[in-house]
C-alpha cells in the first residue's frame, strides 16, 4: 500500500527529521513505531501519509508519488490523527468537525446524516455536537478528532501518540475503536502497553533512522533501553 525507498528529510530550519528510511506497509499491517523523542517518528508517518515531501528518496502511495495531480485521490483513502487535536480541529462546531470531510467527498445528505448519528453514538458525542472544538476538554478534543477521521472510513490511517495526554476512559474508548477499525493502521507511541494491544509489526526508530523492525511477540525491553525508549 505505501512504500519508502532511501527517504530523509530536512526541516526548513536546517534540522533533520529522518535519514535514509526504507519501509513497506502493506493491507491489514498494524504497525507500532517506537522511539525516544527526536528520533524522527512524526516525521516519517507525515512523509508516509503524503503530508510532507521527501528532500530526498521517494515515497509511493498506492503506487502514486503525491503531487498536485493525485493528491485527492490519496487523501480519500488515508486518515491522519495528530498528537495535538488543535492542529486539526478548525471547524465551528463539533458536528461541522464530523462532517467536513464527507462533505468535502459529496457525500449524500441521507449517508451523511447516517454517518453523523453513528460515529457521535460510538464516541459519546451526542451531547457536545454543537459546541465549538476549541471549548472542549483534551480528552474530547481526542475523541472529535479520531472520529472526524475514521467517519470517511480510510483504508490506511496513522495515528501520532494517540493516547497522550488523555483520561483512562479516553484511552480505552481509543483502543476500542482503533481494535474494531477494519482498516491498516500505523501508531507512533511512548506508550508500550498501546503498542503491545493493538500492532503485530513494531518498528524502532533512533536519531532519525529505522534501527531494526520486529514483531509485537519479539520486542526486546533490552532493545528499548539501548535505544532510550524506556
């Protein structure tokens, strides 16, 4: 589905993000990506969604280099959770937030409707539809967020430290539906016991480099150590 072929890049500012990343993901993948903070993990899903252009190497997604061209073709097809929900969330209201994208795709008013009433059930939304995002706790800010993405049902969706800085019952409700999504699903993540719960492949990253891929049942505490995860 996604490939990445001898990748780096380079922040305007002069600072590299990643360096020489080679990666394949394939259908039905859950991938965990792991590393201490620096090590390149945002950078590189952000190079992996389309969101950012490789200062060198390529990246194809669904065989397709990004550009101007195919851009809505690939934003159809993939969802990006950021860490931060005030990076993403911009519309007037909670219910605006849901529905920008289906709209945006020239979804019927009946399927969109359908959709709405769905995903605000699912993540307990009902009640704050038409409050503005930027009033709203952390945890729901998270909660709005995940559902304005899986809401146009992606088939690749990249989910940058969604457990991070939200209640207990805000991360469970997240692996719940990140556990019934049907879809490919890349996490980048501090938090192991997330990892362990919803990935099969793990990838660990180290100043801005892929350090070694493994499994969820191989993963070395020992490696996680060296490399100064935990």
């Amino acid at each position: 589905m996604i490939s990445a072929k001898g990748v780096s890049y380079v922040y305007p500012d002069g600072s590299l993000g990643i360096q020489d990343v080679s990666i394949e993901i394939f259908k039905d993948d859950r991938i965990g990506i792991i590393g201490p903070n620096g090590s390149g993990k945002s950078t590189l899903i952000f190079l992996l969604s389309g969101l950012l252009k490789p200062t060198k190497g390529e990246v194809r997604i669904f065989g397709m280099i990004p550009d101007k061209k195919n851009v809505e073709a690939i934003r159809r097809k993939i969802g990006v959770v950021f860490q931060n929900p005030d990076d993403f969330l911009f519309n007037p209201t909670v219910k605006d937030e849901l529905l920008y994208v289906p709209r945006q795709l020239e979804m019927s008013e009946e399927e969109m409707k359908s959709l709405l009433s769905e995903y605000s059930g699912k993540f307990g939304l009902d009640e704050i539809l038409h409050k503005p995002p930027f009033r709203l706790s952390g945890g729901e800010k998270k909660k709005v967020e995940i559902a304005s993405v899986l809401i146009f049902r992606p088939e690749i969706v990249f989910l940058d430290e969604p457990t991070a800085n939200v209640d207990g019952k805000t991360r469970r409700m997240v692996a719940e539906m990140m556990r019934k999504y049907d879809g490919t699903v890349v996490i980048t993540s501090h938090e192991l016991g997330i990892i362990r719960e919803l990935c099969n492949r793990v990838v660990l990253m180290s100043k801005g480099r892929i350090v070694e891929e493994t499994t969820v049942e191989n993963l070395s505490e020992r490696r996680l150590e060296e490399i100064g995860v935990i």
